[in-house]
C-alpha cells in the first residue's frame, strides 16, 4: 500500500469477486467449447465406424460378386452337358455324380446372393435382358434365352442374352 492512501476494504473485496466471476463464467464457456468439441469429436468417431463397416461389408460384397461372375460360364457348362446328355448315359451313376455336384454348385452360390433372372415369357427389361434376336411372338416380349442372366444382391451381374417377339405372327 501507498502512504497516505487508504484501501476500501469493500472495494477491493468487490473487485476480487467481479474477477473471480469473470473468471468463472470464462472458464465456463471454455468447458462448454470443450464439450461441444468432444461431443462433435464422438460423432465424428462413431460415423467413421460407420463408414468403415459399410466399406468392409461392400469390399465383401464385390470380392464375392467378382468371384461369382467367374463361376457363371462353370455354371452354364454344366448346364448345356445336362441338356445334351446322351439319352443312354442318363441313368448311369457317374452321370448321376456329376449332376449331383453341379445342383451342389447351384445351391452353394444361391445361399450366397446369386439367382437367375427369370426371362423366358416376361417382358423385355433392357437391364435385365440382352436381345440377341427378334423374331415372330408377341411384340417385345421374351420368346427364347440363349444364356441365362444373374443377379447377385439386386445387381445383374450378367442379363440374359434373349430372342424376343417382333409383332409378327408365328409360323
């Protein structure tokens, strides 16, 4: 203190609570700021999460959509080998072997997502079918499949290569 100069107990007293105050409320504006950026901060970890799961289900999902398209001509071979089967081979049990591995096969990829587009009779549908060849049927409507379409959770992996209807009348 200075000589002659006397402190107001009450002033000083004021001035120290008005700083505390001040002080209070800065420091509480800071842990509201700190909060907000923690809470922002948890968001911004649970999206990425998020995010990262999507990914790694869709990095599944294409691996075996890749893996897929690579098994549909095995597929279409034991198919057509069905269909032109000698009638005298039919019932013999190696044959019968190998038709039992190819329904094995089938079923293996349908559990997985993979079915066949259903073409012959419907409708033409450009994202689902392939016009190789028009020909005497009803107008735009699947008449013969030369090879079948796939779909694999919703995605045609490979449509149908079709003949369809052309308007004229059938022979």
């Amino acid at each position: 203190m200075q000589a002659g100069k006397k402190q107001d107990p009450k002033k000083d007293g004021h001035e120290d609570v008005a700083k505390l105050r001040a002080e209070t409320a800065a420091l509480t504006q800071e842990v509201e700021r700190l909060k907000d950026i923690a809470g922002r901060a948890q968001a911004d970890l649970q999206n990425a999460k998020e995010r990262l799961e999507r990914e790694r289900q869709d990095v599944a999902k294409y691996a075996l959509e890749g893996t897929l398209k690579r098994l549909l001509p095995t597929i279409d071979n034991f198919q057509r080998a069905t269909q032109h089967l000698p009638e005298d081979l039919r019932n013999h049990d190696w044959v019968k072997g190998v038709a039992a591995i190819e329904q094995d096969l089938v079923k293996q990829v349908t559990e997985l997502g993979l079915r066949k587009i259903v073409a012959l009779g419907q409708q033409l549908d450009p994202t689902k079918h392939e016009v190789l060849q028009a020909g005497p049927g009803e107008k735009g409507r699947v008449i013969e499949v030369y090879e079948e379409g796939y779909e694999f959770n919703g995605k045609v992996l490979r449509p149908a290569k079709v003949k369809v209807g052309d308007g004229g009348i059938e022979k």
